[in-house]
C-alpha cells in the first residue's frame, strides 16, 4: 500500500513539473508572441516578410530561400512556355477549323447557286418546251385546215420522223384524206410506221 502511495506522489510531482512548465513557460511564451504579431500587424509591420528578409540573411536559411525562389521562377517560366506553346496549339486549331468553316461556307454558296442556275435553266427550257409543243400544235392546225391535195406532197418531202410526228396528231379523218393524196409506196410506209408507232 506504502508503494501505491509513493506512486502517486510521483505521478503527482511528474505531472505538477508538467503542469508548471506548461503554467509557467509554454502558454506565456505562445501568449507573448501572439500579442506581438497582434501590436506588429496593427502598427503596420508584416511580420511574416521581415522574417522571410532576415532569414535570408543568415548563411544557412537563405540559402533554403533562394533555391526556393530559383525553383518557383523556373518551374513559372517553364509553366508560362508550356502555357504558351498551349494557347499556340489552339490558336492554330482554330484557324483550321475557321478556313474549313469558311471551306464549307463556299461549297454550300456555290451548291445554292449552281441550284439556281440550274432552275432557271429548267425553266427555260420548259418554257421553250411549252412554245415548241404550241407551234407544232399550231402546224398540226394548219395542215388539218389545208386541202390534203396540198399537204400530201408537202409531208412526203419531209424526212420520215416529222412527217410521222404530224400525221400521228392529225385527225382521223384528216390523215385519211392525206394518204389518199399521197404516193401508194410512201402511204403504205407511213401507214405501217404507224401502226409499228401505235
């Protein structure tokens, strides 16, 4: 039992040395200094940089201060060259793509317009196709209107394609008539050709 009390008292004295350094020594000491960063910062002083000039001014801690510089300007010159060459990359992309844009605009202009051209060219010739078929249907008129004494030997003179196209539009009674007044050989040619055509 006499060691259990003497245990205690040793743990008591181990702690009350404890107790008193921290009492006495350490939260003074932390107190002391917070106090004096405190008075230094509302006097207008960064303690932190004058620190940092008079580190650098011992033999052993500047050394540690200027490699660290050395280091980060380097490391941001080599960071700003890789961000450069970066930025140029891109900048070089974009002007590809822009002249493909500008590629594709072009192609698309020149679509559009040979569209129209080719519309107005439709167009004309339906317009000139709508004409041709009124001027045949017209020369149709006419010799239907003629005598066939008169148009018989006018078609026989014509080559075998257009007088087969205005005899396939004559009417009926009108064809008649003109391959009576026809030659028998270039009648009966037609009238074959006809009938092939039908």
């Amino acid at each position: 039992m006499a060691n259990v009390i003497e245990e205690q008292e040793q743990t008591e004295k181990k702690f009350n040395k404890f107790q008193w350094f921290l009492f006495v020594v350490l939260i003074p000491l932390l107190f002391a200094i917070t106090l004096g960063l405190i008075v230094a910062t509302v006097a207008g002083i960064n303690v932190f940089e004058t620190s940092k000039e008079y580190g650098q001014k011992l033999p052993f801690v500047s050394s540690l201060f200027k490699e660290e510089e050395v280091k980060s300007v380097e490391e941001f010159e080599k960071n700003i060259i890789s961000l450069e060459a970066q930025i140029k990359d891109r900048e070089a992309k974009i002007e590809q793509l822009e002249l493909e844009i500008d590629g594709k605009v072009k192609e698309v202009e020149r679509g559009k317009l040979e569209k129209e051209q080719l519309q107005i060219q439709i167009d004309e010739l339906l317009s000139i196709q709508e004409e041709n078929k009124r001027a045949f249907k017209d020369i149709v008129k006419t010799y239907e209107t003629m005598s066939a004494k008169k148009a018989a030997p006018i078609i026989a003179e014509m080559t075998d394609k257009e007088a087969l196209k205005i005899l396939s539009n004559l009417k009926a009674d009108t064809l008649a008539s003109v391959l009576e007044n026809m030659d028998a050989a270039k009648a009966a040619k037609y009238t074959e050709k006809l009938t092939n055509e039908e």
